[in-house]
C-alpha cells in the first residue's frame, strides 16, 4: 500500500513538473557516400577536420537536443554522437551544455558549453546548405565553455559579451589569465564577432576577428557572407580568409548554391600557404524531414595544404576533387 501511495505521489509530482515547463526534444542523424579522384580515402571537409577518415560509405552523426524551459529560465543538453561529432563536437559526446536565465526581454544570461559565435557555418548539417564545411569553419573555435551576456537592443541591434576558457582544451581550472574573451555586434542580420586571448594550443594572445552576415538579393536568390582574421604575437600563427554562399531556390524542394572559399596561413610555420576551395551543392526536400545533398567540390593548392593534411591524406596533392551524396534526417 505504500508502494502505491509513494508510486502515485511520485506520478502526480512528475504531471505537475512537466506542467509548469515545456519540454522539447529534437535532433538530426546523418549518413553519406562519397567518391574522389586521388587514390586515398580522404575528402576535404566532409567531416570537419578529420578529412583522412571519410570513407566510400560513412556515417556523420547522430544528434538528439534536449530543452526545458520554465518561466523565465531553460536549460539545454545537447548531445552528438559519431564521427563528425567527435571532430568537432568535443568529448564525452556533449556538443552543448548550458542553463539560461531570462532578466527581462531584452537581457540573457548563459552559461555552460556552447557552441561558438563565429563564423557562419555550424557542426549539424541540417542547418548547413552544403555538406562539406569550409576551411574557415576547421581554423575557427567549434565550442566554448564559459558564460555569456546577450542583449537585444531591438528587433534589428543585438549585443553580445562572453567570458570562456580557451576553446581548444574541454576541462576546468584554467587560471585568470587565460581566459578568452569574446564580443558580438549584430544589426540587420549582419555580424562582427570578435575573441582574444588563450586558444588552448599554446597561444595566450590569439585574436579572432570575423564578419557573418549575408543579403537577399531577390525573392529567390541569397548571398551570404563570411570573413575572418586571426593572429598571434606570442604563437606567430594566424590566418584570413573569406568565403560566399550563393544561394538560389528554384522550388519548394530544389535549391542550389555555390560557395567560393579563399583562405591563407598566416605565421612563422606556414608564412602564406594558402587553399581555394569551390563547392557546388544541390538540396533536394524529399520529406519534411528529409534532405538530400548532391555535392561537387574543387579544392586547389599550390602549397600541396589541402586541409592541412600535410601527414595525412593528402601528403602531395596540389588538387582534389571531391563527389558527395548525403541524407539528413531531422526530428
């Protein structure tokens, strides 16, 4: 009788507490299959900087988020699994992990791992039009552990500050001075971003500056925008670089974009190596779920750096050229 009396108090505890918030889950599972004219496995970008382990059939990842939100608080746990994920997504399978707190409508407080501000890209290719990442996505910080401030001016000005440890390392314990600290300014769709301070790779100076943004061009047809800079005094590395995505949807279901990428070393190392990459994707909408990438990429250097893979895949190519085909699932 106890056991009925505890098991219905627990149940009517557990109604009340999925009352008074809202939980949500959602996520994406990813496979592919792709063929490329060098004689190795490798494919530049397929699964973020880990091109020497994309093989003829592989898997991405498999991503499920888990939110809950309550009155002016929430919390987030996002998880990722796979290859793709365990390149870019950190360890212990936690791409994000992190609890807000709403003060008014304009001001939020964040902390936990997060994934980062810059650049235009993101891990999960459901929110990717191409499938293959750029070369500023690899050089760029994937996720950061800290706390941040967001505050929207208006509908059109937003604010952003944050305070993390150095992006390249997932632990605690980091002194004072080696934090990073980022900033963010967003108007009308365009962003400035900046981070500086301890990478994680040995550099305690490294300054990232990078521009997100992008224009409709018609009812059809949008440009998106991305350029960055980075440098260190103290590790003598750093790089720059740009890239666009043109983007045009000719139905409901059919889209097809272009994305030219330059992108250039910087430091004692690397003085100057430089990449170009040119991506042509084709998204098709099978299902409401469902998607489709058919891919062609062109990646060229004269420096034979091609993904940076100078010991792995690609030891002495100058060009690859790449043929992907992907399916997302998200739910």
């Amino acid at each position: 009788m106890k056991k009925i009396i505890l098991s219905a108090m627990m149940l009517t505890g557990m109604l009340t507490f999925a009352q008074e918030g809202k939980l949500t889950v959602s996520g994406t599972v990813d496979v592919y299959g792709t063929v490329n004219t060098i004689d190795g496995p490798g494919t530049p970008g397929l699964l973020v900087d880990s091109p020497q382990n994309a093989t003829m059939f592989g898997l991405g990842m498999a991503n499920t988020i888990f939110a809950y939100e309550t009155g002016k608080a929430g919390a987030v746990v996002d998880l990722a699994y796979g290859p793709r994920a365990a390149d870019a997504a950190g360890v212990n399978g936690i791409n994000q992990l992190y609890a807000y707190y709403s003060v008014n409508d304009k001001l939020t407080i964040t902390a936990g791992q997060f994934n980062t501000f810059l650049g235009y890209e993101v891990i999960s290719p459901a929110a990717n039009f191409n499938y293959t990442v750029s070369y500023l996505f690899n050089a760029g910080p994937f996720t950061h552990i800290g706390a941040k401030l967001d505050y929207a001016v208006s509908d059109d000005l937003s604010f952003m500050l944050a305070v993390t440890n150095p992006h390249g390392e997932f632990v605690t314990g980091y002194g004072s001075g080696n934090a990073q600290l980022g900033a963010q300014v967003g108007y009308k769709g365009q962003y400035f971003n900046l981070a500086y301070g301890a990478d994680g790779f040995g550099a305690t100076d490294q300054l990232y500056l990078d521009y997100t943004g992008g224009f409709d061009i018609s009812e059809t047809l949008y440009l998106g925008i991305n350029a960055a800079y980075s440098s260190s005094s103290d590790a003598k590395s750093g790089y720059q670089g740009a890239a666009l995505y043109l983007q045009n949807a000719f139905s409901d279901s059919f889209s097809l974009g272009l994305r030219p990428e330059f992108f250039q070393y910087n430091g004692d190392a690397n003085a100057d190596e430089s990449v170009t990459a040119i991506t042509l994707s084709a998204n098709f909408t099978l299902t409401e779920n469902l998607k489709l990438i058919a891919e062609g990429r062109y990646d060229s250097s004269d420096d034979m750096i091609i993904e940076n893979t100078t010991a792995g895949a690609f030891p002495t190519e100058d060009s690859v050229t790449a043929f992907t085909v992907a399916a997302v699932y998200s739910f």
